[in-house]
C-alpha cells in the first residue's frame, strides 16, 4: 500500500439522527462529501448517508394531512428529502412550495399545505405504505442518502410538566412554555423499523442533533428498541449540541444537562462524543433571544467529562437574522475529528 493510499480515509457509513431545521441543515452538508460511484469514495469518504427521522409532529400541513388520511407526519421528511436532493433546483422548489391561502371555496383547502407534503400524503395512498412512498419520492428527487421515519406507527408525544400536568401532542407541548420533567410515546411500545436498526448495526458514525431535545431528537431514542440497538452498535456516538435553548423547554440548559435528559429517558452511557459551539454569538441576537425566553446553551465543560464524554468546541455559528450552524463547518468538523483521523 502506498503512502498516498494510506494518508485516504476509508469510506464511511453515516446515520443522521433527528429531525427539524436542525436535521435538515446538517444533510445538507453532509451530501456534498457521499460518494456517487463506488471508486469515487477517495474524494468524498462517506459511502452511505442515512438519516433517521422524527414522526411525531402535529402542526401545521403535516398535522392536517395526519388527522385527514391517517398517514404519519411529512414535513421534516420532506425537507430532508430537499436538503439531500441532487441539486435542489426546480423539484426541490417544487416540494417546497407552499399554497397560499385562498378565499375561493375551491382552493381553501389547499392554503398552507405544501406540494411535497401533498406528494408524499398521495404516494402513501397509492402504495399503501409511508416508508415505500418515502423511498419512492427520494428516486424522484435523486436524494443522496436515504431517509427512514424512526416508526411506521402513528405515534403522540405526551409529556409530564415541571407542575405535574400531562400534555399530549408536539404542538401543545413546545407551546406549554414549561419545563418538561417527562416525555413518553402513545402508545409505548411502537416498533421500530427494520431498515433503522440495521442502519444502526451497520454505521460507522451516528450523529444526534441539532435539533429540539423534546421534539425532534429523544422521539426516535424512544421508539422500543433503538436505544438497545445504538447501544449495540460499534459506531462512534456524536451529539452535537444546539446553539440556543429554547423557550421553556430547555431554559437555563448546558450542553450536559441535554445529554442527561437523554441518558435519564433511555440509558447512561449512549454517546462517545459532544460537539459544541465556543463562537461568538452577536450581542443583537442574544439581546433578541433572551426577550423571547432563551439563550446561548452553555457546554459546562466539566460536567460533559464527568459524564465519560470527551468533547470537541469550534465555532459553528451562522447568522443570519437567526443563530444556526453554519453547516459547511459543521460536516468539516465531522468529518475531520471522526472520519479523517480515525483509526484505519
């Protein structure tokens, strides 16, 4: 083997999990470096990108095509499908677009669903099945990856509050401004999918966030069987810490009090790394942020380590009227700390 084979790293098996803008904005970045031919892996090393997706939302179009046609939810599949498309041209825009609202009788019913959640709600009718229509829109749009929701059951969110109340349903419990104390599926024992668990068994790397903790990451750490099958897995286990709290439901929250609340809802031990944002944060945005009951999520160093975690910190923020990460180096952090200088 030649040194210049060697200095290559291997093809890699990534599964992405979560859901939300969060998700999203991590594929996109994440295709640009997925292999489109078997020997094109020296240039871009991930082989198999996969990502794992949130199917509890109840708001907005997908809650209305939900409680219409029965089928799961398809609003943050469908903006994953966008983010992993080939080159988000006109189909991508085309699954994005969004009716407006119309006075006429005719149209009314159209206002606020957009055409990807329309396409995917038809496929579904036609086959029958949520995750065959998943599959099939992603040849459409020639995504670079593949997407799986977490479960192929309708499942809600309920949550215990800080007060002892119970709330059902995602939209109720990210507008309950309330801390959350404890969050579980209806029904409990939902089944996950085959294709997960083997993309679980199979991954070199699996990433966790960013996205909402409540709401789009521990969903799919609850679906019976996935926390067993991640702890199984020889993948290295990343999450990657959000920029911002959020509104009640993670005030006042480190980087280590979000990595509890997993380990409290599923097991201790489940995640190898973090990876968290040291950056500057513009003074306008924090001040903007924190009159809407949030701020800047604190990495509390310490206690990540004492939590058997080791940690890598870069600046990851993207401004722009809002905080997010910037997600062309967040996959350049990825794919240097976990790809690049891994063992061979």
């Amino acid at each position: 083997m030649t040194p210049k084979s060697q200095a290559r790293p291997q093809p890699v098996r990534i599964v992405a999990v979560g859901g939300g803008t969060g998700l999203s904005a991590l594929l996109r970045g994440l295709k640009e470096h997925v292999a489109r031919r078997k020997q094109d892996t020296s240039r871009r090393p991930i082989a198999d990108l996969a990502a794992v997706v949130t199917v509890t939302d109840d708001g907005g179009s997908s809650g209305r095509l939900r409680r219409d046609f029965q089928i799961l939810p398809p609003g943050d599949i469908r903006n994953c499908m966008v983010a992993l498309s080939k080159d988000e041209a006109l189909l991508s825009q085309l699954f994005q677009y969004r009716f407006p609202g119309s006075r006429a009788p005719a149209a009314r019913g159209l206002g606020g669903h957009s055409f990807g959640n329309l396409f995917l709600t038809a496929l579904t009718q036609v086959t029958g099945d949520f995750p065959e229509a998943v599959r099939l829109s992603g040849q459409v749009l020639a995504i670079r990856g593949r997407i799986f929701p977490s479960t192929a059951q309708n499942v809600t969110l309920e949550a215990v509050l800080e007060d002892g109340r119970r709330v059902a349903g995602e939209t109720r419990i990210s507008r309950s401004r309330k801390p959350i104390r404890r969050l579980r599926l209806v029904p409990r024992r939902v089944r996950p999918l085959r294709e997960v668990l083997e993309a679980f068994r199979n991954a070199d790397l699996i990433t966790f966030g960013p996205g909402s903790l409540y709401t789009s990451i521990l969903p799919n750490l609850l679906v019976a069987g996935v926390a067993a099958a991640l702890r199984r897995s020889s993948a290295v286990k990343v999450f990657i810490s959000n920029l911002m709290t959020q509104p009640g439901e993670t005030l006042h929250y480190s980087a280590a009090d979000h990595v509890r609340a997993i380990y409290e809802h599923t097991a201790p031990g489940l995640f190898d790394w973090v990876v968290a944002n040291n950056g500057p944060i513009s003074p306008r945005l924090v001040r903007r942020y924190r009159a809407q009951g949030a701020e800047p999520v604190r990495i509390a160093l310490e206690e990540l380590q004492q939590l058997g975690l080791r940690v890598v910190l870069d600046d990851l923020v993207e401004e722009d009227g809002l905080v997010r990460h910037n997600p062309a180096r967040l996959t350049r952090l990825l794919l240097e700390e976990f790809i690049e200088r891994r063992p061979r």
